[in-house]
C-alpha cells in the first residue's frame, strides 16, 4: 500500500497533467501574466458553475474577505457578526479594518453557523453598530442560511458568505458562496477547487458591488490612474487562472470522490461504533449537501487519557502517526481565545454579565475535533487502514 497522505496533490494533477501544462504554456506564450485572457475566462467559466452573475478572481481567499468587507462600507468601530470556530482569516480581516468582530458559537455536530447554539443568543449581540455578519461554510457543508438571512432582514444586516471550503456545495439547491450578498473563496492548492499558488474570488449578484469590488481589487479605479477609492492590488494570476479553469471542468467528479470517501469512512466507523461512544461522524444537513472539504471526526474523552495539557484526540492522533497515518487539528482554539483578538473581539459576556460560555461549543470542538486524510485519490483500503488503526486504538 502507498503511503498515506493528508492531501494528494500530485495524485490529482497527475490525471490532468497534459491539460494542465498546455495551460500553463499557452500563458507562458502570451506573456499576459497580469489580467490575461485566462482570468476572464476563468471568472465566465466559475460564474456560469455557480450561476451567480459575477464572479471577481482575487489574490488569495483571505482577500476576498478584505475586499468584501471593504465593497459594503464598513466605518472604523461597526461590529461583524462572525463565529467562534473557523480559520483565523475570517476573522482576521474584521479586526484589520478596524472593526469589532463579534463572536458567537457554532453548532456542535455540523461546526457550523446553525441552529440554537448560534442564534438563541444573537439578539444579545447585535447593537445599532452592527453591520454584518460573516457565516461560514466550514468543512464543506453550508451554514443555515435561511437562519442567517432572517436575522440580517431584522437587523439590515450584509451578509458576507465565507465558503472558502465549500466551494461547489449547495444550499437548498444555491450554490455555497451565492445566497448572501457576497460570496468569498480561496483557491489555496489543498480546497475543493485549488490552484497551483494563492488564489481567491469573491461572488455577487449586484451589478453595483461587483463593480465596486472589481475596482478596490485594482487600487480603487476604474479608469487606469484615475483611483476614486482606496484599494488594494489583488489580482487573480493568469497563470492561476489557467490552471484553475482546467481543474473546474473536473469540479464535480473531484466532489465526487470526497463524498465517495467520505461515505466509506463513515459506514466503517459507525459499524464499528454505531452509538458513537468515542468517535462521532459528520453530520449531513438537510439543507446542504456537503463536499467534505474535510472529513472531521469527534473524538470523545476516555478518562484514562485526560491529563491537563491531553485529551483522547491527542493521544489518538499520536496512535494514528505512529502507523503513518496523518491527521490534523482544524482548529486547536476558538478565535475567542486566539491571542491576536485579545481586546478586539466581543462574546456574550461583553453585553451581558449573567451570560457564561457563551462559546462552550466552539471550545469543546477545539479539543475534540479530529480530521482524517481527505482528498480526491483516496482509496479504500486506505480508508480500511485508517479505522482499524481507530478501532485497535479503542479496543485498547
Ligand atoms: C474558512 C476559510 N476562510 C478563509 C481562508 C483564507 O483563504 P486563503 O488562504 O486563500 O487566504 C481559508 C483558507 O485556508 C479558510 O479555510
């Protein structure tokens, strides 16, 4: 058996590798390394997948947030509606421009923005500066966006779609990234659809924010020398944009091998654990289908494991690397307790005192959540490697 990785790149790139290089050299032959022919195509060919009217390619997915962020007109001091678990970008961003990001918690099984954990609470945290609010598509599967539209309808709130995971799920049928009033992506090497570098886009339906998203990406102009806002330079690269075009044409059958992964996994650890005593599947949503940009597990503490600074998931992911299988903790912290948002962020507690562990999910998933090797050339005695090594651990 190979060995087993967390992502296969080459495996993927393998299979279209002539497509791929005559993309590449067709770039290489034009010279049109900034703003080709190929990012055009690309963001027609991405905006007709998604059926969303446009599509803008930026620099990377952590840009798009930015630039989103910027495109609706936040002032210094508006507050951003963004949960507790998800990558720092999400986040990040808030704080950069000044703003307040404002944390609520996720919903234990789909680690998303959905049901009670994330909206019993939100009118405690919506104050006349809040502007928007930034549900994430984490792992794969889309956040309740109806739950999430109905709260920015009571509060004018813009909703900003962080689907730099999700790309190619759909909500009831919508395309991740194409529900909210932007939609942001990334195309980093290892996501549903990634490039061969850093890449990004943002999405829209409204002709006047693409227009404005389109010119803050290119230093705030329209006409060349001419800057009616303060931009930034973040370009989608041809050379990207060639690359992701061809892999886009293979989209659907890469999604396909995830959900096919995934469904192995799940239909082996649940045999072996059907009342999830120690490993807990990922949920499906009834209102999303889910990509499996990841493939994560709960673990649950046994107590002979527990130490101060370890947990069963710590031990199992040691178990795990010792027979070569690798794993990864996507996300050891709560942004909460991410050092950089010290006195930046807001929870609960900051508006009302009775409120505590406002954040309790998103804590206990960062001590528990485990991500097994996902990617879209994993075969299935792989698969059966890494359970029975799961197994063997909790048979211990
Ligand atoms: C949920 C989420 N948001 C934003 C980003 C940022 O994307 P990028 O790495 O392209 O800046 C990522 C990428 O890792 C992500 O997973």
């Amino acid at each position: 058996m190979d060995q087993i990785k967390m992502v296969d790149l080459l495996g993927q790139h393998s299979a279209i590798r002539e497509e791929i290089d005559s993309a590449i050299k067709s770039v290489i032959d034009s010279s049109a390394f900034i703003k080709g022919k190929p990012v055009q195509d690309f963001e027609q060919n991405l905006a007709r997948y998604l059926g969303v009217k446009h599509v803008i390619g930026c620099a990377n997915g952590t840009d798009a947030l930015q630039i989103a962020l910027m495109a609706l007109g936040l002032e210094p001091g508006d507050e951003v509606l963004v949960p507790a678990f998800t990558y720092v970008a999400t986040a990040e961003v808030i704080a950069l421009l000044h703003l307040v990001p404002v944390m609520y918690d996720v919903n234990p099984r789909t680690f998303n923005t959905d049901g009670q954990a994330s909206f019993e609470y939100i009118d405690e945290l919506v104050t006349p500066k809040t502007k928007a609010i930034v549900p994430v598509h984490l792992f794969g599967q889309c956040s309740d966006m109806d739950a999430v539209k109905a709260v920015a309808e009571k509060y004018n709130l813009k909703i900003v779609e962080d689907c730099a995971q999700a790309l190619g799920s759909d909500f009831r049928g919508t395309k991740a990234g194409c529900v909210g009033h932007i939609g942001c992506t990334s195309f980093f090497p290892t996501k549903n659809l990634g490039g061969m570098g850093d890449g990004g886009a943002l999405f829209t339906n409204d002709d006047a924010l693409a227009e404005k998203i389109m010119m803050i990406a290119n230093h705030g102009q329209k006409v060349k020398y001419h800057h009616d806002l303060i931009g930034c330079n973040s370009r989608l690269d041809t050379l990207q944009a060639a690359v992701l075009d061809v892999k886009l044409k293979h989209l659907d059958e890469y999604l396909d091998s995830r959900r096919k992964a995934a469904a192995t996994y799940t239909r082996l650890l649940k045999a072996f654990d059907p009342l999830e005593r120690h490993v807990c599947t990922p949920v499906e949503s009834d209102f999303s289908t889910h990509t499996y940009h990841q493939y994560t597990v709960i673990v649950k503490d046994r107590e002979q494991e527990i130490t101060q600074d370890t947990c069963t998931r710590d031990v199992l992911k040691g178990f795990l690397a010792e027979r070569g299988i690798p794993s990864m903790i996507y996300y050891p912290l709560p942004l909460s307790d991410q050092a950089a948002f010290k006195g930046l962020a807001r929870k609960r507690e900051d508006f009302n005192q009775d409120a505590e562990d406002s954040l309790h999910n998103s804590e206990y998933l960062a001590r528990h959540v485990l991500s097994l090797p996902m990617h879209t050339c994993l075969p299935e005695d792989q698969i059966n490697k890494i359970v029975e090594a799961i197994k063997e651990f909790f048979r211990k």
